[in-house]
C-alpha cells in the first residue's frame, strides 16, 4: 500500500478523524527517515481500515508549518494522534513493534 503523504489539510482531516492515527514526520533527504519507510508502509497495511497511517514532508511549506506547529525538530518523528491530540511522539528510526505496540494502545 502506498503510504498518503498529507497536505496541512488532510493532516488535520486525519487528526480529527474518529480513528487512531499514526503520522510519520520525514525528509527525503533524510536517511533514517528512508531506512523508516518500509516500516510505515508495512504499518499502514497492517492497520489498514483500524487507524490512520500516513506521511508529511517537512520539507513542504504548508507541511514545514505542521512540524513547527507540533515542535518536530528532528526527523523521523511519529506522532501517534486521537480525537484530534497528540498522545505519543518517537523520535528517530524504532523497531516496527515499537509503533505497532503503541499504536495498538489507542485502538
């Protein structure tokens, strides 16, 4: 599955959805943020109709604001979001379990 790379619009669309959701913050200069993508699209597959799973380019203009406004200061950063707050943040590459443990705490 394609992994959805969010414009600040579809950010907040996900955020505030009715289901978890899981937003990887990256680079495509970044390579940890490369090593991670494989995982987010597994995740994303796994997760698939249960959570939101996605991507947003910081890079991006609108979406550069999107990780001033969440206080993402190194990439990759997941934030794990429900009913529109954030309640969990990784930092750096972790083990697919990682996300998938901490996601499975919001379903």
């Amino acid at each position: 599955m394609e992994l959805k790379h969010l414009n600040e619009q579809e950010f907040n669309t996900v955020k505030n959805g009715t289901k978890p959701a899981m937003i990887d913050f990256f680079a495509t200069w970044c390579g940890p943020c490369k090593m991670l993508g494989p995982v987010m699209e597994q995740l994303a597959d796994r997760y698939d109709g249960k959570a939101g799973v996605a991507k947003v380019d910081v890079d991006g203009g609108e979406q550069q604001m999107l990780a001033i406004q969440y206080g993402v200061m190194s990439v990759p950063t997941v934030l794990f979001l429900k009913n529109g707050e954030e309640v969990g943040r990784l930092v750096g590459v972790q083990p697919a379990e990682t996300y998938a443990q901490t996601l499975d705490k919001l379903l």
